[in-house]
C-alpha cells in the first residue's frame, strides 16, 4: 500500500530519463551533422583563399599595373581602363569575402568544439 505511489513514481523518472537520452542522441547528431558542414565549409573556404594568396592576388595586381601603364601610355582608353580596374577589384572583393567566409566557418567550428 505505501509502496504503489513510488513505484510509479520510479517508473515515471525511468520513462524520463529514458526520454532524456534520447533527446541527448539527437542533440549530439544534430551538432555531428553541423560540425561536419562547417567542416566541409571550412576546407572549401579555404581552397579558395588558398588559391587567391598563392596565385589570384598576383595576377590581380599585375592587370592593375598593366593597365595603369597601357592608360598611362595611351594603348587604351578610359573606359578600357575603367572596365580592366573595375574586373581587379572585383577579385579583390571576392577573394576578401571569400576569407571572411573562411574566418566565420572557423568561428562556427570553434563554437561547435567550445574552443
């Protein structure tokens, strides 16, 4: 007679505790499954960066030269060097937004890991 109550009770806490590991199972999947897209983020980022720095930057500063000395020459004209600058920063901008994008997936896997 006294002892009903608690094992009902007991049952109840097994139940939760049951419900609990589940939750937990499906909370470290979800954070697996996160950290392994911020991973495959993280590595494409970092091609792109890679590529930028050991070749990209060098060919942009070079069609910058190229044309500043083609204008300064009178080989090409305004808009010919408007249009030659304007194609170099564009692959400025996208190179920096591709680092950026590199430096947040790095955050992101620093949170994920609690670094």
């Amino acid at each position: 007679m006294f002892f009903g109550p608690y094992k009902a009770r007991i049952r109840a806490e097994r139940i939760g505790v049951g419900l609990a590991q589940r939750r937990l199972a499906l909370a470290e999947s979800a954070l697996q499954t996160q950290y392994g897209e911020s991973y495959r983020q993280m590595r494409k980022y970092f091609a792109t960066v890679s590529y930028y720095q050991a070749q990209g930057l060098a060919q942009t500063d070079e069609q910058i030269r190229i044309a500043q000395v083609a204008f300064r020459y009178g080989e090409i004209g305004y808009i010919e060097f408007v249009q030659n600058i304007t194609l170099a920063v564009q692959s400025k901008l996208q190179y920096l937004a591709a680092l950026n994008q590199y430096n947040q997936s790095v955050i992101t896997l620093n949170f994920l890991t609690g670094k």
